[in-house]
C-alpha cells in the first residue's frame, strides 16, 4: 500500500488547532487553554495534575495542562513534547512546573516553565508572527529569579544546582538570559555559570555580559566561556532529539506541512500511512489483525474541569486519540483517520465498530486513575534488558522509541509467520560522566533472535 503523499498535509496541519476542552484551567486573559504531551517516561517519573491529590505515577501520553508539576527520581527521566514538536527533557532528580500554557490575543502559544530543582535540556523551534503587529510564540524558562527567554530555534541545557549556581549550556542558537544581576547573552556551544547569590546584590544590577567576545568575561553575577563541560545526561538528550529528527523529517515525503509536530514523529516510527480505498489517507500502526483493538489498551485519567480523558498505552497513542477518528475497515482492521480544525477529542471516535465490540467508557464516579488491558505505559528504566519480545497483535506496546532499527522490517516478518519474535535493542543512554562530546552519535543495532513465544516484559500477552 503505497504511502499517501498528498492531502494529508493539509488535515493534519489544521488538526493542531487545540479546542478549549480544559478550558477551566486558564483563567487569564489569554484564557484559550492548551494541552501538551507527556511523551517519554522512564523509571520513577511522578506527576501532579493539578486534581487536589498531588504527585501520581505518571504515564506516556498524559495531558500536560497548565499548572501540572512533573518529577523524575534518581533512576527516572521525562520528555514533554509541545504541538509544533518542541521538547523539554527532565535529568534524574529534577522537578519542574508548567505555570503557563495558554494563547494570545493573535493565536500565538505562551509557554512558561519554572525549574524548581535539578537539570533540564530544551530543544524549541517558536514559529516567528506572520505580520509587524503580531508577536510569534514565545517560550520562557524561569529558575530562582532568573528567566531564559527563546524567541528563535535554539536546543540549551540549564542545570541548578542547590541555592548557589546555575549553569546554562548552549548547544545550538542562542539564548537569553535575565536575573536581578543583569542579562546575559549565551552564543552556540557558549556557557554560562550564575552565581545566584551575587544576583541578589544591588551592585550588579547593571551587569550585563555578551558570549563570544573573550574566553571567560566575568562580573559579580555570571562567568561566560566558550565552552560547556558535558553533563550525565547529555547522551540521552542527544538520543531523544536524533529519534525526532530523523523521524519526524521521514514525513516529508507524504506530503505533511512541517517536520514538527508532537507525536509525528511516533507515527512514522510505529506505523505507516497509506491511501485505502473507501477510506482516503488513513494511518495504521505495525504489529496489529483484525483481532486487535485500539482501545484495549490504556486507562482514563482525571482532570479537574474536564473529567476523564482516556489516555492510550502505546507509544505512538497521542495524535491518533487526541484528534481525527479511528474507523473499522472489514479484512484490513482499524484505521486512523486524521482530524480536522478544532477537534480535540478527550474521549474515543470511531465509526463503523465491529457490533461485538464495546467503545471503553468513563468511570462514572471517582477520580482515580483506571487502567484498561495492559493499562498505561512507562518506558522501563536506564539499565534494563537489551532483548525484547514483539508479539503479534501488540501494536508496538512497550517498544522503546527508536530503540530498534527498522520497525517496519521486523513488522512485516511478524504479519508473515504470526508468530512473536525476539529483537535486541539499543540500550538507552546510560547516565554516566564518562560520555565523551555533546552526547556522541547514538547506535542502535537490531537482531532477529529467533521465534519465542515467551513475551518479556510488558509485551506479555499476546493481544
């Protein structure tokens, strides 16, 4: 079935247009509501939905609405995936707030982030305001009294450390940073370190430093260098933007308007789109018959202002349940089919269901999160089994991003023998100080191991 390459474009770009579902969460005058992507969850990753409870185990594919709070424990990282494909990715040990994802008077997105605790990479690509009286997106990072602000592409690290210090990193673009001490411009592979406590003297309100011009300028407040030491984590981050880039640039070719867009990228990794007569251009995830569900898999979670969202289990499962419909094709097996503007869907669409089958429901009372099937998804942690087991009817659950190459070979053995297959897979980033440069090339290496029927992990059972 060939790939669509045309239309698909069109539809998707207008899909991205969020409707005010959580529209009790803004109150300012911005007031439009927007929803982000939790879309990487690995170890101990904790969330606060801003449901009364405080912090829960947070899963892939949960909304991220304003005022949410996420943390990552000593063995967890986190990616949030906003709708243009931005990224912020949360180290080990970190914890962050989102006071502010709302949009302006002319459409434009407003997102502030506060780091309340330990390192966080951000890769962000803000759309420029189409007209002079217009502004463009705007992306803000705020850590003690210091504020990063983004208005073009740029890809930094910001790592706070205790009450004292603060160190920005710049691996592309530049970025600009604001304290009571002064502001500070970090260049490409520039550094900045902020002595947090000199911040607060009444001295250095004047400060103001430029990277580029010297090796090391310095003042009361901050030490800019034309360098950056490599940090844990670096090789993770590095991994994460490689997955989307290469990924979400395959999309070209079919015809979709811009190369970023949240969840794009796991639809191009997790499945194909193609034309299907009767049906127009429609996605289909690998790994699936005309058994499989794609609602046999997730859970409902609660929201305060909107009830339950259901939230799918696959690692693909954003786009394909936020937006569009999902439809029952005879002998071919569930489809989706793009969204059109302003729809934004908390609960399942689908049409032309198999009379047997029964559309999940919301919990009629309670705000406890509820599990269906194998329920939500979180990654397993750095450090675990490099062998893997895709069974057939498993529509990707479990699979890593990125972690095997070529999916789609290893799909279509499966549709052939029916049968599970053992694959080794790309260990994630290890955490270690010991990763030379910015990350290093990431290698991923795939071996059919042969036909075990013994699934691993949370591919246990066969769907």
């Amino acid at each position: 079935m060939a790939i669509a390459e045309r239309k698909l474009g069109g539809i998707l770009a207008a899909s991205f247009l969020l409707a005010t579902t959580f529209a009790a969460v803004s109150a300012s005058a911005e007031s439009k509501a927007r929803i982000v992507r939790l879309s990487e969850v690995e170890g101990t990753v904790k969330i606060d939905r801003t449901a009364g409870d405080g912090f829960d185990k947070a899963f892939i594919n949960l909304p991220v609405i304003e005022g949410a709070k996420l943390k990552t424990g000593s063995d967890g990282r986190a990616e949030v995936e906003f709708e243009d494909g931005s990224a912020l990715r949360l180290a080990p040990n970190t914890e962050v707030a989102f006071t502010t994802l709302s949009l302006g008077d002319d459409g434009q997105k407003l997102s502030t982030v506060q780091l309340v605790s330990g390192t966080i990479y951000a890769n962000v690509h803000p759309k420029s305001a189409y007209g002079k009286e217009k502004s463009g997106d705007r992306f803000q990072l705020n850590f003690a009294q210091e504020s990063i602000a983004v208005p073009d592409p740029a890809h930094f690290r910001v790592e706070l450390e205790g009450h004292d210090k603060a160190t920005i990193a710049v691996f592309k673009g530049e970025v600009n940073a604001t304290a009571p001490g002064g502001e500070v411009e970090v260049a490409e592979k520039h550094s900045a370190t902020i002595n947090l406590t000199k911040n607060d003297s009444a001295e250095n309100k004047s400060a103001q430093n430029h990277a580029g011009k010297d090796d090391a300028e310095k003042n009361e407040a901050f030490v800019v260098a034309r360098n950056f030491e490599t940090e844990p984590s670096d090789a993770w981050d590095h991994q994460q933007s490689d997955y989307h880039d290469r990924y979400a640039t395959a999309s070209k070719g079919s015809g979709i308007a811009s190369p970023y867009a949240y969840g794009m990228s796991d639809l191009n990794y997790y499945g194909n789109f193609m034309s299907l007569p009767g049906y127009g251009n429609v996605w289909q995830p690998f790994f699936t018959g005309a058994n499989w569900s794609p609602f046999q898999d997730g859970g409902w979670a609660f929201y305060p202002g909107s009830g339950y969202t259901f939230v799918s289990g696959y690692p693909w499962g954003w786009m394909p349940y936020r937006y569009g419909t999902w439809a029952f094709a005879p002998a071919f097996g569930w489809v989706w089919q793009p969204g059109f503007a302003n729809s934004w869907n908390a609960l399942p669409v689908a049409t032309n269901v198999p009379a047997r089958m029964k559309m999940p429901t919301p919990p009629a009372l309670g705000r406890q999160t509820v599990m269906v099937g194998l329920g939500m998804a979180a990654n397993p942690a750095f450090g675990s089994s490099h062998h893997l087991t895709i069974n057939p009817n498993s529509a990707g659950f479990g699979v890593p991003r990125g972690s095997i190459n070529h999916l789609d070979h290893i799909a279509r053995t499966v549709d052939k023998t029916s049968r599970p297959v053992v694959v080794s897979t790309a260990p994630p980033a290890q955490p270690s100080m010991s990763q030379g440069g910015f990350g290093g090339p990431s290698t991923t290496s795939t071996g059919m191991m042969g036909g075990s029927h013994h699934a691993a992990g949370a591919t246990a059972r066969s769907h």
